[in-house]
C-alpha cells in the first residue's frame, strides 16, 4: 500500500488561531484546531456574485444543530 499526501487547507477564524478544513457539506464548513482536539468550528460558507467565498458565524443554536446533524448523518457508519 502507498502512501498517500493529502493537501491540508487551513484558514485563519477571527479569533486569530489556525483552523483546518474538516468537511465541507452543503454551504457549511467544518473546521478543526490542529493542537486542540476539543475545538471544532461550524461556519456558513457564503458566495459573493464576484465568485469570492469567505466564513460566517451561524446565525443561531438551531442553525447549529443543523449543521452538526449534516456531519453525524455523513460519518455515522465510518
């Protein structure tokens, strides 16, 4: 079996720290703290008319769930 590199993209959130890319399901991105297993991150992908993408807090606790639904829905059987 080969090893195989897989290209890691990380952003950087408003609190100033480095976030890795998780997931990205429907317009949601799923972002980890590299160092901190405990932190993960949801964010609303949005799409300006220009093309430009950039990460927006949720709006609200159901927003949330919503989202946290998506990714267990995708992993539940892995």
């Amino acid at each position: 079996m080969q090893d195989q590199e897989m290209e890691v993209e990380y952003v950087t959130l408003e609190d100033g720290n480095d976030y890795f890319v998780v997931d990205i399901i429907d317009h949601y991105v799923y972002l980890k703290k590299e160092e901190d297993d405990k932190t993960f991150e949801v964010r609303e992908v949005v799409k300006e008319d220009n093309g430009e993408e950039f990460f927006v807090e949720l709006d609200n606790q159901e927003e949330y769930e919503k989202a946290l639904l998506l990714f267990t829905k995708k992993y539940v059987n892995q």
